[in-house]
C-alpha cells in the first residue's frame, strides 16, 4: 500500500512539527500496511513558508528521516514528491525533479479552496502538451467542485488524474467535502486516496478506515 500525498517531513512546512510526530505518523502507517510513502512538501505555496525548500534539501531531509526509521526497524520506504500550488506558471517546472514525479511525468496541483483561476484550463492543457500529467490534489474540497461537480469530468475529460483526501471520505474536513468525495468516488472518477497527513493526531495516516468506507460505497472491489 502506497500513501502518494502527505508531510511528514519535520519542520520542512505545515506538516509534522518534530522528529517525533514525524516516526509517531510513520509508525502508524506502518501498521496500515503503508509499505511506500511519497512526501508531497508544499511548492510555491503563498500561505506556507517554501522559499528555502529545495530538492537537494528535500532529499537530505528524507534520507536523515529514513535513516531514523530504519534504526528503529517502521518498515516505510521514503520518496520525494511536492504538492504545487497553482500559479499560471506551472509549465515553467517541466524537468524540475522536485516539483514532479515519476521522471518528470506527473504534477501533484492543487487549488485554493474557495474559486478556480480562469486561467487553469489553459495551463493544464500547456502541462499535457509539455508531456506532464496534472494529478488534482483533493478536489473535493474546492467549494466551486462542491457547487459543480461536473468540474471534475472537465478535468478528467482534459487528461487530469483526480485525488481525493482521506479525511474528506471520514467526514474529518466538512460534510460539503465528505459529499463531493462520496459522488466522486461513486462515478469512478477518483485514481488516487490520498492520506493528505500533517500530524499524528486527527489529520494522520488513515487509508485502512477509508478503504473500508469507500468499500461501503462501491463494493471490495476498490
């Protein structure tokens, strides 16, 4: 089982706040079954402090953190990821090791919560044509997605991937969020559950619970 969206990584933006939260998290993945966990730092976010964020550092912030696991035997192998947020300058990050996944062949982009730029369809449409698939991180918490739905079958229509929070399936971020994820998910147009964790306590690991929700929406078959 692989998580693809959370910060685990201690101190780096406003996710885990020390090492401890950070192996406190990990451990509970661990006991999920989370084999895999794909840190999606903050890229470029304006209410997260991200200007000294790097993929140098990123990656010595990983490599000291799975040093730590590994002395003390949670079984979770680290990847490096960023979730970037949504500025009309995404294509310019085409080859930017940090900023995209899977060599460069993918982008975690998220929106704010409360209007979508005009500018968006263009720009994944750009991001396509540069050879990168925009993955939409947790549209269902997107007040214009929660008024209509029917963004999303745009998105997917436009060769996006759709990723839905964990804490939106429980209920844990609002019933409009919990709502959207369940319509989302019931129509087939998720592609990825993302925990989306920033601590150890209410916003942790938590895949196995909505996976036996989501089975309760569409059968085992998840």
């Amino acid at each position: 089982l692989i998580d693809f969206h959370n910060h685990i990584l201690p101190n780096v933006d406003d996710g885990s706040k020390s090492l401890e939260m950070s192996l406190n998290m990990l451990r509970h993945a661990a006991e999920q079954g989370i084999t895999d966990v794909v840190n999606t730092v903050h890229f470029q976010h304006p209410k997260v402090e991200t200007e000294d964020i790097s993929y140098d550092r990123i990656q010595k912030e990983i490599a000291s953190l799975q040093e730590e696991l590994d002395k003390r035997n949670i079984p979770v192998r680290l990847h490096s990821g960023s979730e970037v947020f949504y500025l009309p300058n995404l294509v310019s990050f085409k080859g930017n090791q940090l900023a995209t996944f899977g060599q460069g062949s993918y982008m975690l982009v998220e929106f704010q919560v409360h209007q979508l730029p005009e500018t968006q369809k263009q720009v994944l449409f750009d991001l396509k044509m540069a050879g990168i698939t925009p993955i939409i991180a947790h549209p269902e918490r997107y007040k214009p997605v929660q008024d209509d739905i029917s963004i999303i079958t745009d998105w997917l229509s436009a060769g996006c991937l759709i990723q839905v929070d964990a804490g939106s399936v429980l209920g844990y971020l609002g019933s409009g969020a919990q709502e959207a994820s369940e319509r989302i998910v019931k129509s087939g147009w998720c592609q990825i559950l993302g925990s989306d964790a920033h601590d150890d306590q209410r916003r942790n690991f938590c895949l196995m619970e909505t996976m036996e929700k989501v089975k309760g929406w569409i059968g085992p078959d998840v």
